[in-house]
C-alpha cells in the first residue's frame, strides 16, 4: 500500500516537474541562443560597415597598395578568418587570403544568392539576410557577412575609376569571423542550465518525497503498528502523535476496540451465568421437572 | 443463474473497456513519436526557398520564434494543470488526442518560421511530459477499477450455486 501511495503522489508531480523545466530550460538555451547570434552578427555588420570606410579614402586615391596591406591587416586579427573585396563582377580584387586573388566568385554561392536569385539582384538586405553561418573545409564554424560598397558621388566625379552615376553598388565586403567564442559561450550556458535543471529537479521531488514520507508514511506506517498490536490484544498501547488525522484515526480504532472488548467481556459473563444455571437445572431446559428430587 | 451469468459477462466487458482505455495512452505515445520522427527529418527543409515569391507575399511574414516559444509555455502550464486537476478528481476521459493535434500545430508554426531546428527538442519534451501524463492518468484509474472489477467477479463467482452432478 505504502508503494501504491508513494507511486500516486510522486510519479505524476515528478513528470510534471522534470517535464516542464526541461520544456523551459531548452527554450530558454533557444531564445538566449539567438540573441547570442544575432548580437555576433550585429557586432560583425558594424566591424564591416568600419572597414567599408576606412577603405575609402584608399579607394577614392586608387592606392591599391595600402588598401591590400590594410586587408591583410585586419585578416591578421585573432578572429577574423577572412576578409575580401570583390568587384561588381565577382572578381575578388583584395583579400587576406592571397590565392584567392583574381578568382571569380559565382553567383549561386552561400553570401551571393541572396541577391542575385531574381534577374534584377537586390541592393539591400535585411542585417540578419546579409549574415550565413557555415563550416570551413577544416571544420570550424564561421559567420560570414556581405556588406554592399555603395556608389556615391565622390566616387563617380572621381577621376581614377570608371563608374557610372547609375551604378548603386560598386563592389562587396565579405567578412568571415570564428564562431569559437560563442559556441565556448554557448556549452558555458549549456552546461549552467544542465546544473539548473538538476538542482530545480531534485529539490522539487526529493522535496515532495521528504514530506510525503514524513507527514503521511510515516505515521500511516505507525498506525498500522499500533493497529496490528490493538488485533493482538494490546489496548492500553497509545495512538501515533504528531498528525491530528492520523492521531484521531488512531484513537478511534481504540475506541473501537475497547468498546469491543467490553462487550465481549459481557457476552462472556451472560453465557458463564447461563452455563451455571443450566448445571443447577435451575435454566430453561430443566423447567418441566422442577419437582423436588426427593 | 441467468442473472449471474448475464452479471459476469457485463463485468468481463467492462474490464476489456477498461484495458482499452489504458492503452488509448500507448497509442497517443506512438502517434506522437511518429508525428516527431517525421518534424525531425524535415527540420532542415527550409518551406520559404521551396516556395515563389509571389506565395510567400500572399502568406505573409511567419510568427517569430519567440512568440511560438512563449505559446508554448503557457500551453504546457495550462495543459499540465488541467491534466492535475482531472486526476484529482479521477476522471477517466482520455484528452490525448486534442493534445496530439497542438503539438502537431506547434511543430508546423516552428517549421514555418523556420525554427523547428532549434526548438525541436523543446515541443518534443513537451509532448512526452503532456502525453505521459494523460497515459498515466487513465493507466491508474483502469488499474484501480479493474482491480474492483475482478473483486466483483470473484463475489459474483461465490455466489453462484454448485453444479448438479
């Protein structure tokens, strides 16, 4: 009984409970995941949008050379894994990286599709569209994002290049940074919600099994006890203390079987009294010969 | 004789219903796991670049992620709740099936806002948590009657008088 007991109370507060904080604990990693993302992305369009204007000026003097040694530069960062310009063409004119030097990317790649999908390619995106995370050939997860050159008038009353007034972007920056440090952020997270989770776990159902145990086992155990001694006879024992149900419970099964025991004692006198009085023939059976004997 | 007989095949039908009623919940546990074998396997498919541009216009943008997350919560505290509250007063209908369908909504808004990757896990401990604990409902209570059931039948089987040899 005791089994059934504790069963019913704690299997369904213990599903309840695991359930519903593993529910929130995931949607939480979730939620904070995304923010985490969305933030390195942020932090990467503004890095992007800072070296789209320090290259200006370099840009607008045509000094090549400067604008490869800053590339070089910034892709020397702990952090950057690559940075490179590339023309209206896909041709890649300046990167950290210099084999990639003079190759042409294609359209349908990860970073271009994205406007270049429909016939007409876009000319903006939306901060989180410019952004795509991925994995490198030696397997390290990156977030990459394509910040557009745009066209201005500085550039095209410039005497060094030929662009023309009706062209609105001139080239693309692509920016690629190591995701290292937020997923080290992200299993630091994991691995406190995972602590969380347990502690939360094991306070809400040992608690309820420490009490249960206390307040309702324990003194049901002790009823019974003191039950099974009142069925041997034992009446002068005193009921468990401590819960008032279980002390009333107790006490009225003393009642009981004091009361009992009274009319057994009764029952007992009545028939000895009838007993003796059959013997002295003086009872029900001996009526007709009540005669003296002599 | 005729009544004790007719007496204990209504007892032998109702301990069959009541062994039909406690595996209503098995059934709601496997449906669910097969709806979420198929939400994982298409959780990567991203819907929005398999449809044209003029669809997507007409559908308009998705919900975001996080109020799905937040009508998810508030749907498994209800949910959990309401489940608690039946037990206590032991009731024996099984509402898995409604459940079935949420959940099922639940994975199709994620898929749609294209979220179902990273909150998979989450719907899928939902819909163990909501659905083991129906399951376990009318588990007990099918248990707890048919033990009185068989109590019953072995009453109705005392009473019965002893075949003419």
């Amino acid at each position: 009984m005791r089994k059934s007991l504790t069963a019913k109370a704690i299997v369904p507060v213990a599903l309840t409970v695991t359930g519903f904080a593993t529910v929130c604990s995931l949607l939480l990693f979730s939620y904070t995941k995304n923010h985490l993302i969305k933030d390195e992305i942020m932090r990467e369009l503004c890095m992007a949008s800072t070296v789209v204007k320090a290259t200006r000026h370099a840009m607008l003097q045509d000094d090549r050379e400067t604008l490869h040694y800053m590339i070089k530069n910034i892709g020397e960062n702990k952090g950057v894994e690559r940075i490179r310009i590339f023309n209206k063409k896909g041709l890649i004119m300046f990167s950290s990286h210099q084999e990639e030097i003079s190759n042409i990317i294609d359209k349908s790649a990860p970073g271009c599709v994205e406007c270049h999908a429909q016939e007409d390619p876009l000319t903006a995106l939306g901060p989180m569209d410019q952004a795509r995370r991925f994995k490198d050939l030696s397997g390290k997860h990156l977030i990459a994002v394509t910040t557009p050159i745009y066209n201005e008038p500085s550039c095209f009353t410039a005497a060094c290049h030929a662009h023309t007034e009706d062209q609105q972007v001139l080239g693309i920056l692509d920016i690629a940074v190591s995701e290292e440090h937020l997923q080290g952020a992200l299993k630091t997270l994991f691995r406190q919600l995972i602590g969380f989770w347990v502690m939360v776990v094991i306070l809400s159902v040992g608690g309820l099994a420490v009490l249960l145990q206390r307040n309702v086992l324990l003194p049901i155990k002790q009823l019974i006890g003191f039950n099974f001694a009142i069925s041997q006879g034992n009446l002068e024992q005193s009921p468990p203390e401590g819960v008032d149900e279980v002390e009333l419970l107790g006490r009225s099964f003393q009642n009981m079987a004091l009361k009992l025991h009274q009319k057994s004692k009764e029952v007992e006198e009545l028939r000895n009294k009838l007993d003796e009085l059959e013997k002295h023939g003086t009872g029900p059976k001996d009526s007709d010969s009540s005669a003296n004997p002599d | 004789m005729n009544d004790l007989d007719r007496r204990r095949e209504m007892i032998l039908e109702k301990i069959s219903d009541l062994h039909a009623l406690s595996r209503k919940g098995l059934w709601g546990l496997a449906l669910f796991v097969a709806i979420s074998t198929l939400a994982a396997y298409f959780r990567n498919f991203n819907l929005m670049a398999a449809v044209s541009p003029e669809v997507r216009d007409f559908l308009g943008k998705p919900p975001s992620s996080e109020m799905i997350s937040i009508a998810l919560v508030v749907y498994s505290f209800s949910a959990l709740i309401l489940i608690l509250a039946r037990m206590s007063a032991d009731k024996e209908n099984y509402r898995g099936w409604a459940h079935l369908g949420y959940l099922s909504g639940f994975y199709l808004f994620y898929f749609v806002s294209h979220a179902l990757q990273e909150n998979f896990w989450a719907v899928f401990a939902a819909g163990l948590t909501i659905l083991g604990l129906e399951y376990y409902n009318v588990w007990s209570y099918s248990v707890d009657a048919i033990k009185k059931e068989k109590q019953l039948l072995s009453q109705v089987g005392k009473k019965s008088p002893p075949s003419i040899s």
